[in-house]
C-alpha cells in the first residue's frame, strides 16, 4: 500500500508534554477493562484487507486494464464497501490455502472454493454466492464414456487438493477400480488443453471454467455430469469473532438480492456463445497458423494508439478470418476490412497492405473510442466503440437515447445492447435522428469479438506460461551443466597431486 505521511514542524512545551503523558495514562486506565476490538474494527482502522486466491481465468487475472476476474471483481467490490485496500496473496496449493486461513494466515480466502465437508472441519465458509458442477471431459476424437465404470484403465488427471479430488474418492468406495492423479500447480484450462491434446483421456473441472473456456480447446467436450451442483463460498478462519465474517454474508447477500451479482455473471460469461465443433477447430488452427504472421504489426499499431492487441485481433479475425486479400461484395477489403471512405479518413492509400490496414483499423477503433460520451468508461466504453466502428457512432448514440427513454442506464453496454435491435423498427427508429440500421448486427458483432478476445488472450496466456517454463527448465539444465562442469574439475584437480606422487615413487 502506497502511503504519503506529511510531517509538520510541532513545538511543545515542557508543560505540554507533561500534560499529554498525564492524558494518554489517565485513558490507558480507563480502556484497560475493555472489550478488544473485533476484528473488524481492526481492520477498518488498519484500512487494509488480505485475501489468499489463485491467479486464473475465474478467479483473478491480469486484463488490459488492469486486474479482472469474476471472483477479483466481487472482492473488490466488498473492500470498497468496507473502505478498505484489497491485498490479494496468491496461493497456488488449494488444499495449503485451506490450511493457512485455518491456521488464520490471512483474513479469508475466494477463489471459487467449493464447500465441501473435510473442509467445514477447518474452516468457516460464508453463504454461497455461486453454484457449480463438476463435469467429466474427454477428446471428441475418443469413444465418449458414459459412467465412472468406463474410466477404468483410462488417465485420469484432477488437480490436487481440489474438490474434485475429494468427489472422487468419495466414489471410489461405490467403484473400487476407479482411479486417477492429482497434480499441482496445474489450473483447470491446464486440464482441458491437455484433453484437447490427447496427452490425457479425461479429466474433471467445473461448469463454469468449462463454459469459459470451451471454445479455446475445441476437443474437449463434456461427456457427464459428476454428481449434483456445489456451492462456491469465500473461506474464514474458525473461531468465536465472526465479525468479518458476518459483514462478508450481509454484502454477498445484498448483491444477490439487488441483481448486482447476476448483472457481473452475465457480463462476464453470457456472451460467451456456443461455436460449432468445426467452427472452433477452424478457429483454432487459423489461431496457430495465421495470426502469428500479422501479430508483430498488430502489436505495434496497439502500442501506437494505447490498445490491447488481442482486441485488434480479435476484430481483424471478425472482419476477414486473418485473410489480407479479403474483400466484401460492399467493397470492404484487407485484414480490417475497411471502407474507402474510412481508409481515406485514415491516411490509408493501399486496403490491401496488411500493415496498412493494421495501422488504419487501430486508428479507426481509436477515433471512435475517444469520441465517445466520457460519461462511457471502462470496459462498457470497449464495446461500445466496436459497436460504433460496426453500425457507426451516430446509430449508437440513438440506441443511448432510447436506452435512456426506456429507463435504462445509457452509459452501459448490456443496456444499450438490448435497444440496438429497435433501430430496425419503424416504430422506434422513425423518431431517432440517424434512423434505420440494422441494429442487430453490431450487438453480434461485439459478442463475437468478445468471445475471440478471450480465446486469444487466454491462448496467449497460455504460450506466455509455456514460455516461462521452457525458460525456467532451460536455466536448470545450464545451472546442473555448470555445477557438473565444475565437479569434474574439481575432480582432476584432486587427482594431480596422486599422479605427481606416484611419479616420485618411481
């Protein structure tokens, strides 16, 4: 936490002195037979709150804009109810974690924790917030099983320490040839690519990192159910100052009760739409062979208007399948498929040119992105410029008139993403000022560039940790190669001196 003390010089008197000893001991006396304070109350007055999670695509991740995450975005908004810093420690073991809010190592842990009963004895866990299921995955290139029966002699993998682990041990006394592995440090899109692959037969993870995922690893796919749905709850140490505890229930029930929980769920995974089996693999092949030829000037046009690439990505991809010589019976062409008027508006004398068309489609998304309200911001202020550079900003500022008119807020884009469809009805757009569009179509615009942006920044994600880790075993090897090196030195240096005295013998 960043802290700015500013000092002031300060002059006391003897007397003064004296006066303020006499205050502090007369009110050390009064206080001594009070209450401690709970909790709570400290953490108010220490203005910061600690919370143990797990870095991933559900819980807590670095985004464009700074850290995002279906469970980051509930814990920040309970630290700034509570008026305080969130601190979050990140824990990579989820049966250590339980251990370490047990052993009261930080103040509760969230990160999409199932409530399960050998954790209740360590542990208290708040109300619910979400429910989940856990789900059997196998390759679609594989016979599809149907019961546990058919995992026997198949690779199994679930990560250690998780629910998962313990749902299936609690099978294992109905289905004693039931088998499998756990392993750490492994996050559950870990698992699902590794299915995707063929390196293991199946694997087992919950809905909702399924639903955010499935259209990165195609081949993967649900083939059952593992048992009824689970609750997902935030973790507190067990004791009798339920303080914090109370405080945590009483916001997570408020968002649940005012719609404000449901509004973050949908935002964050209802666009995520179902993409046919051949549309994903399609998808993803073009992901491994197309993108990396235009990713290095994608990168830089992001760099030069201040945007994220994967975003510029993932509209070229909407625009023309990361085809440069892609053209439109409308007379669109190039990888951003832009019109000859906005070409021309962005200095853009060859469509064609994939640099070009890079360059002048960042631009373009820029253009529109600051000549929005500024009351429009954060991510809301993101899809509503790609709406804009699909149906143009005049037609969206009348779907934020009639959102307004019709009581919604106009400043948000799942708001304004329901009246953009009235533009196509004369009712509605006969009183707007730029009138007819075909409204529905930017709305699905933004949902498949929603949808691509996640697919590439989490393959990204993932290229980046493969990377990382390819580093790290790199630096192992050249550090045993060199402790090797030396060892054998070492080694012939202590045999001279016995060959030089065997020599004086003779």
């Amino acid at each position: 936490m960043d802290m700015n003390d500013h000092y002031a010089p300060a002059r006391f008197s003897f007397m003064n002195a004296i006066g303020g000893l006499l205050f502090i001991g007369i009110s050390a006396l009064l206080t001594g037979s009070a209450t401690p304070a709970t909790l709570l109350e400290r953490l108010l007055a220490q203005g910061e709150l600690r919370v143990l999670s797990r870095n991933g695509p559900t819980t807590y991740y670095e985004g464009p804009y700074g850290r995002t995450g279906f469970e980051y975005y509930i814990l920040q908004g309970f630290a700034d109810e509570l008026g305080l810093e969130l601190v979050i420690e990140d824990e990579e073991k989820l049966d250590r974690m339980i251990d370490r809010i047990a052993q009261r190592q930080s103040h509760f842990a969230a990160a999409g924790l199932t409530v399960t009963k050998s954790r209740e004895h360590k542990v208290h866990f708040s109300l619910p917030y979400k429910h989940v299921t856990q789900q059997l995955i196998y390759n679609s290139r594989t016979e599809r099983p149907s019961t546990l029966e058919d995992l026997t002699d198949k690779k199994l993998l679930v990560i250690a320490g998780s629910s998962h682990a313990e749902r299936l041990a609690e099978y294992k006394e109905i289905h004693p040839a039931l088998s499998w592995e756990e392993r750490d440090a492994l996050e559950m899109i870990d698992l699902l690519e590794m299915v995707h692959k063929g390196e293991i037969d199946y694997a087992v993870v919950d809905s909702n990192a399924y639903k955010l995922n499935r259209n990165v690893f195609p081949r993967a796919q649900v083939a059952f159910d593992v048992g009824t749905p689970q609750a997902l709850a935030w973790a507190f140490p067990k004791g009798r100052d339920r303080s914090l505890l109370e405080r945590a229930e009483q916001y997570l029930a408020r968002i649940q009760h005012d719609g404000s929980l449901a509004q973050l769920e949908a935002e964050l995974y209802d666009h995520i739409d179902e993409i046919n089996t051949g549309g994903a693999l399609l998808f993803a092949y073009r992901l491994e062979h197309r993108l990396p030829r235009w990713e290095e000037e994608m990168r830089t046009a992001a760099e030069t208007f201040d945007l994220d690439w994967h975003l510029l990505a993932a509209i070229s991809y909407q625009e023309s399948h990361w085809n440069a010589n892609a053209r439109s019976r409308t007379g669109v062409r190039g990888l951003m498929m832009l019109t000859q008027a906005a070409a021309q508006d962005m200095g853009v004398t060859n469509r064609l040119d994939p640099t070009q068309s890079i360059y002048g489609g960042a631009k373009y998304y820029r253009w529109m992105y600051d000549r929005l309200a500024p009351e429009v911001t954060g991510e809301d202020r993101t899809w509503m410029a790609l709406a804009a550079y699909n149906v143009g900003l005049g037609h969206l500022e009348d779907a934020r008139t009639l959102t307004l008119e019709h009581g919604g807020d106009p400043n948000r884009w799942t708001d304004v993403s329901q009246y953009l469809p009235l533009l196509a009805r004369r009712q509605y757009y006969r009183e707007t000022r730029f009138g007819y569009a075909r409204g529905w179509e930017p709305v699905t615009y933004v949902r498949n560039i929603r949808n691509f942006y996640n697919i590439i920044a989490l393959h990204d994600q993932q290229e980046q940790r493969r990377l990382a880790m390819a580093r790290h075993f790199e630096e192992e090897a050249l550090l045993e190669d060199a402790s090797l090196e030396l060892d054998e030195r070492d080694a012939g240096e202590r045999r001279v001196p016995e060959f030089t005295a065997s020599m004086s013998v003779l």
